[in-house]
C-alpha cells in the first residue's frame, strides 16, 4: 500500500479505498482482504473519495499531467468507478481544478467544487489583474434524463418548500419506490431491525433506495453551476435535501487588514444549499471545520479545538438546548509511553523520508543502515528535545537542505513582554533615551510607540518610571513584562535645552510592542535607502527584499513604483530566508524599456510599467538562502545585472508540507529539487556565487561601514557612464499633421 493518504469507507461497510502518496488508488474488500487498484496518478495523490449511497460507484479527484511544484496547483479532474468490474470514466475534463466530489443522499447527483470561474480584478497597487475568487460548486446530474434542479419545468415549481426538480417518468417511479421503503422496519429502540428491510443481517443499517444510475456518455456536457456567488469555497458535504460548505473570506496572508493589528483573521462561514428554496443560508459563524452525518442531519463543527453538534437542516435555535450540543474531547484520554512514541515516531520519520524524499534512491544513501546505525540512541533519550537532536543528526546525512525537525510553538501569550522600539543606554542619571527609531505608517506592525501624536518623548529624556514604578538598574524589561498590546504610563524627565532645564518631568501614555523586529527593519530599510541616494547622487533606487514570502513581496512592493523611477535600481537580497516568490521578484527586474506612454498634461510612464529604467545591480550574501539562492542565480543567468557580496547559502531542495509524528514532533522532507541552466544541480550544497566579491571585515561591521553597497552603487554608476538611463522621447520628434497646401487649380 506504501504510505497511506486518505481513506474511505464504503457505506455499506463492504469496502475501503486507499488513497495512496504515491499516487495509487485502491480498493480493499473488508471480507476476503482483496486489494484491486482503480487508478494512478504521476503527478500526486488523488483525493476526494466519495462513495454513491448504494456503494456501487466511487469518486475522485486526480491531478492531470500539468506539472505541480512549489508554486503551481496541478489541474484536476473527476473521475467515476464502477465497483462491479473496475470500469473508470473521466467525468471532467482535466482543465480546471475540480475537487472534493459528494454524491447527493438521493444517488442523483454528483457535486463537486471547482475553480472554473475567471472574473478578474484589478491591483489596488500596480497594473495587474487577478481572480481571487474563481471557485463554485457544481452539480452533475449522473442520469441524462434527470432534470437541472434549477432549471424550468413544464408544470411549474411546487409553492413553498417545494420538491427537488422533476425527472422522467422512470425515475420518478424510482422516488416513490424509494420512498415506500427509505426508512425500514424499526424496532422500538429506533434502530432497524435485524433481517428488514433497511438492514443487513448484521443489524447495521444499509441503503434501500433504488441503485445510482449512471449514463456515463455525455457526462462532462451535463454540468451545472449552483446559482451561488463566486467565492472561495472548501470542504463540500451532502446533506439531507442540499449542500454544505464553509464559504472562506478573501484575507491577507500578513493578517495586518483588520481594523486593528491584533483582530484575529476571519474564518469561514458554514453555510447550506437548500434544494429546495434553491439558496444558500447561514447554519453558523466562523468556524475551522465540520462534517456531516451519514443521513444528512446533523454536523459536528469545531470552532476553536471546541466541537459542537448542530442541525444540518437549518439554522441551530439559540433557544433549543438541543440545537447545540457541545461535545467534551477531554474525555478521550490515553496514558502515554514517551519511549514507546519515540521508537514509532523514528520509524514513522524514515518512512516518511523514504517515501517522500525527491528522488527515489535518497542520492546514494543507505537509509535502512542509516536506520540501523543511529537506533541505539533512542534508549538513551530522555527528553523530547532529545529526541529532536537525534532526528537533526539522521537527517544531516541526507546532506540535504530542508530536512528539519521540530515542535510547534505554542504562539504569543498574554503575558508577552513590551518593547518601545527605542534605545536606552544607563547613565549616571539613570536610563536614556539614545535613539527612537521612526514608524512606517504602511505597515500597522512598524507602529513607533514613542512617536505617537501627543507624547513628545525625544531622544536624550530619561525614562524615570514605567506605571509609576522607578525603572532600576535592571532597566525597564521587568516593568514591561505582560505589557504588549497594553497601555502603560511612562514617567520621562525631558532632556535639557529647547527652554528646559532638565528637572521636568512628564507622564505619556503609550502602547508597548510585542515585538519591535518590522519597526527597526524598516527602519533599516529606510538608512539603507538614504545611505544609496547619497552616494549615488539621487540617481539610483533601492529596494531589499527579506524573503520570497507574502512579507517580502509586501515589502518588494512597498516602494517598487518610486523606486524604478531612478536612473538605475540596488535589489538587496541579503538575509533573504527564502519562500517561493522568487519567480514574481524576477519577472519585474526582468522588464525591459521598449516604448513610452506619453499622455497629455501628465507624467509619461514606461512601457512595460514598473520597470527599470537603467543599470540593475544585486547584493547577495551567505544569509541568503532557498529562494535567495534561485533569486541570485536567476538575476545572473537572465543577466540582469553583476551581483555584488558573498556566495549564498546554497539550499534549493524545498519542502511544500510539515508533518506531524505519534509524538507531536513536526519534519519536512526535501521534495522539490531545482535545477538550473548552466548550473545544473550545483547549486545545492554550495550556493551562487557573486559576480564581484565583497567580504566585510570585522572593522567594517564595528565602524558601521557597508563595503557591499559601496561597491553596489559604484557598478551600478559606471553601468549608467557606459550606458545611460532611458528617457522619455521629445515631442518635437513627432510627425506633423498640419494639412499640405492644395495644389494650384488648374484654369
């Protein structure tokens, strides 16, 4: 079976399919142990698995031959077996994304969510367009006869409630049938009774309505939207008589677009389609999860780590006690063998490894002797951080990057420390204020406490008291503690001069960060531009990018369109920690000048936009890494311009999941391996080399001296000597359309 991705169970309990990570589907019979395999995919797991009410038919969603990397979701398309002899029918066409299948409780339809839908929307920043949304739910009537629920019908729709659109004559016989005997003879405890009608021989419940037709020829013609929004939608689940789904908000993946940079991010919304009232309604609030019954009726939802069993029919009643029914996890307990844990948690990661590891013979390495080797170990742990160093020690000989090991935090308490994103030297007079670093009012997470409107606290005041407590010799830390987020009173003896003594003293109240680490980076950031405009006599722009994640594209994008406005462009990718944004990084440096956009009382604009207008020069360093080191070797292999500093830190075998072992001990396993032209595989394990190398020394660093953007500027301006900057083109250039005279008439 290899390592098992998802499973599913026949309703009937005769069957399970297996869902494997190599891309195998199976099926198992319960009773004789058979395994047949239905399917396999070269491009990645199937998932979705949806039994047909009769157990008769399954349903999946299997990636296409479209490549899925670290940036790119595989196109998907439905697929139907047929369980009696193995026969597989496409029942999409593979050029969406189309996942999570259910089939209706009634065996008619197949709904399926699917990201078909491209209505696109323009950037608040820059000229792009996007489509955020682009998913709806679907509905595939598996019979050519049945009707759309939605569309007319040659006797009207029913007042009220109503039914489920009509069908053909066969199928509604099929209904009433159903309908006589849907529910079975039960007893008086409610269960059905042994031998009915509704029931197996073993007393456990089996479907009696009619068999699922399918009429698999035309199959992909017969789908229909459900007249919802477009939206992002996920985890679809029949019900009695509709639809389920958690309809999720479009939010920023910073978490800084609330009203206030510590609301949590919205969730999504439970919703049901009623097939009926042929609309969607609100069943609860946010929420992280839930699933269905197998009847349709009722849902357990998780809010929180909090489960919940609501109706499934309609709107819980606040009022009904029964309604909500909140289950109590803490009474599932187990007693723990941590040794025990860590014996399966070792096997499990080799497996995991072994299984996901980006080429099939781990480059050479004998896994199972590696196994072997550092075994005897996990008698002599004792910890769980122990246990950690043993797998960081297996997993170095790989000689791999990307191969981690570690436990999840436990995220930010209430009695996180404050900061004041300030410097505080002792003195003989007691604590002073030596620098306040400066906001930026674009980023809610760079908020400069001190600077905020009305507290008039400048460098060279004395920090005195903090909520009336005398700050120490220890400095203001202790007072601090548990202040983050929360207003203090700070008491400050203002600095001598501008008409003060010295001796007065105020009190402010201020706000505490938790964290300072976005206020002094973009402070940073800010110097660094600053010390560029000097000494590049305002003629070069500068823009440093810290990752290839959602922050370091905000941060690209921060000050991009100002910044190509200059005569030529410093990218700083030092420090950058890597992500997968490096190809969007590149697509801009890589624009090139090829006409102007000359409008009429206005500035003209290059065309393509946003594009460098001159000489591009990149700093690179050691601390660059993963997608800083494709950045780097994508700016030299595009000659985009030299690369200044020092060889990069040379990881680009990346990682697209964690996962978590018996023990709660979280790994990644290399899987996405990179190759470059020219380069080959050389890359990782060594890096990319700069084109000019600047190591800073030692008395660099103490003299706060930056030989790296030295160098920068001083290419980057005898690139623009041999080559200037693009301008915009005369206007005296163009052709005239005054009218030449009329020739003479003739007499």
């Amino acid at each position: 079976m290899g390592r098992i991705w998802n499973l599913a169970a026949a309703p009937d309990g005769s069957a399970v399919a297996v869902a494997g990570q190599d891309g195998h589907l199976r099926v198992v019979d319960v009773v004789s142990g058979q395994v047949r395999e239905l399917a396999a995919s070269d491009n990645g797991p199937v998932s979705g698995l949806a039994w047909s009410p009769d157990s008769a038919w399954l349903a999946w969603s299997e990636p296409t031959d479209r490549p899925g990397g670290s940036n790119l979701v595989p196109l998907r398309k439905l697929r139907l077996a047929r369980l009696s002899d193995g026969q597989v029918t496409d029942v999409t066409d593979g050029r969406f994304v189309d996942s999570e299948a259910v089939f209706t409780l009634d065996g008619k339809y197949l709904a399926f969510l699917s990201q078909r839908s491209f209505d696109p929307i323009y950037d608040a920043h820059f000229f792009d367009l996007a489509f955020p949304y682009g998913a709806r739910p679907y509905l595939l009537p598996l019979s050519a006869a049945t009707l759309s629920p939605f569309g007319p019908q040659l006797g009207g729709r029913p007042i009220g409630d109503g039914e489920r659109a009509g069908d053909d004559d066969r199928h509604q016989k099929a209904e009433s049938g159903a309908a006589d005997g849907a529910e079975g003879a039960r007893g008086p405890d409610g269960k059905p009774e042994s031998g009915a009608e509704g029931a197996g021989p073993d007393g456990r419940a089996r479907y009696a309505g009619p068999p699922v037709v399918v009429e698999t020829d035309g199959i992909a013609d017969r789908v229909i939207q459900l007249p919802v929004p477009e939206a992002r939608y996920s985890r679809l689940r029949a019900l009695k008589d509709g639809l389920a789904w958690l309809h999720q908000p479009v939010i920023g993946n910073l978490g800084t677009g609330g009203a206030r940079p510590t609301d949590d991010a919205p969730r999504g919304v439970l919703e049901r389609f009623d097939f009926g009232r042929r609309e969607s309604t609100e069943l609860t609030g946010e929420v992280d999860w839930f699933e269905a019954s197998k009847d349709g009726t009722r849902l357990v939802v998780s809010d929180h780590g909090e489960l919940t069993v609501i109706p499934g029919t309609h709107k819980a009643d606040d009022g009904n006690p029964d309604d909500r029914v909140r289950v109590d996890a803490s009474r599932a307990r187990f007693m723990a063998d941590p040794m025990a844990m860590w014996r399966q948690a070792y096997a499990e990661a080799f497996r995991i490894m072994r299984h996901d590891f980006w080429v099939p013979d781990m480059a050479d390495v004998d896994w199972d002797a590696i196994q072997d080797e550092y075994r005897p170990l996990l008698d002599r742990i004792a910890s769980e951080s122990d246990f950690r160093d043993v797998l960081w020690e297996v997993f170095g000989e790989l000689g791999t990057s990307h191969a981690y090991a570690f436990t999840q935090d436990s995220g930010p308490t209430d009695r996180a420390s404050g900061v004041l994103g300030a410097d505080l030297e002792r003195t003989a007079d007691g604590w002073r204020l030596t620098r306040i670093v400066r906001g930026e009012s674009s980023d809610p997470r760079a908020r400069s406490p001190l600077t905020a409107p009305g507290a008039l606290v400048s460098v060279g005041d004395l920090l005195v008291a903090i909520d009336g407590q005398p700050v120490g010799p220890e400095g203001p830390g202790p007072l601090l503690a548990g202040a983050a987020g929360k207003p203090v009173e700070l008491t400050v003896t203002q600095a001598a001069g501008a008409g003060q003594d010295g001796s007065q003293r105020r009190r402010v109240a201020v706000v505490p960060l938790r964290s300072d680490r976005r206020l002094r980076y973009l402070d940073w950031v800010a110097a660094k531009r600053e010390q560029v405009r000097e000494l590049g006599g305002g003629r070069l722009g500068y823009l440093h990018v810290p990752d290839m994640m959602s922050e370091g594209w905000a941060d690209f994008g921060r000050d991009l369109r100002s910044e190509m406005l200059r005569d030529g462009l410093i990218v700083d990718v030092r420090a950058n920690s890597g992500g997968h944004t490096s190809e969007l990084v590149v697509e801009k440096l890589a624009r090139r000048v090829i006409g102007w956009d000359v409008p009429s009382a206005r500035v003209p604009a290059t065309y393509p936009n946003d594009a460098p207008r001159g000489a591009v020069v990149a700093i690179a360093d050691e601390f660059a890494g993963s997608d800083g080191d494709i950045v780097t070797a994508a700016i030299k292999l595009l000659g985009l311009g030299p690369v200044v500093g020092a060889r990069t830190w040379g990881g680009v075998i990346g990682f697209d999941e964690e996962h978590e072992l018996v023990d709660g001990t979280q790994m990644t396993v290399p899987r996405l391996a990179f190759w470059f032209e020219r380069l080959g595989w050389s890359v990782e394990n060594y890096g990319v080399d700069p084109d000019v190398e600047v190591i800073p020394t030692p008395d660099d660093w103490a003299a706060g001296r930056d030989p790296q953007l030295e160098t920068a500027v001083r290419l980057a301006l005898e690139a623009l000597e041999a080559r200037p900057a693009v301008r915009p083109p005369d206007t005296s250039t163009r052709a005239s359309r005054r009218r030449p005279p009329l020739p003479p008439r003739q007499a």
